[in-house]
C-alpha cells in the first residue's frame, strides 16, 4: 500500500451510478489506505506503534 497511488484505486467509471446518489455511501470513496493514514495523522499514532499492534494482534490469533 506504501508504493500505490490509492488516489487512482478506485475507478468511478467503473461503479453502480445510484451509489453517487446515496450521501453515506458517496461519503465512503475514500480508499482504507488513506482513511487508516488520516487517522494516523489525527490521533498522533506512530508507524513503530501501528506495527506492534499488528505484531501483538498476530500473536494473540496464533495463541487462540
């Protein structure tokens, strides 16, 4: 996801037209890459503090 442009994810040629129509789902064009990076930005989270979490959550799937 680091190498991708996530602009160019998503082609609106592409989608069912009553989507643009609906405000929620219009509101969701929003690729997760730049959602999760946004966040990020907001609440001041680290990329060493987001790869722990994924670490510890990895860890805790392999135990159950």
């Amino acid at each position: 996801m680091s190498t991708g442009n996530m602009n160019s994810a998503v082609d609106p040629e592409q989608l069912w037209s009553p989507i643009f129509d609906h405000e929620v789902a219009r509101n969701c064009m929003m690729p997760m890459g730049m959602t999760s990076d946004g966040l990020a930005d907001t609440y001041s989270v680290t990329r060493q503090e987001q790869d722990q979490l994924a670490v510890d959550s990895h860890n805790k799937a392999l135990a159950a």
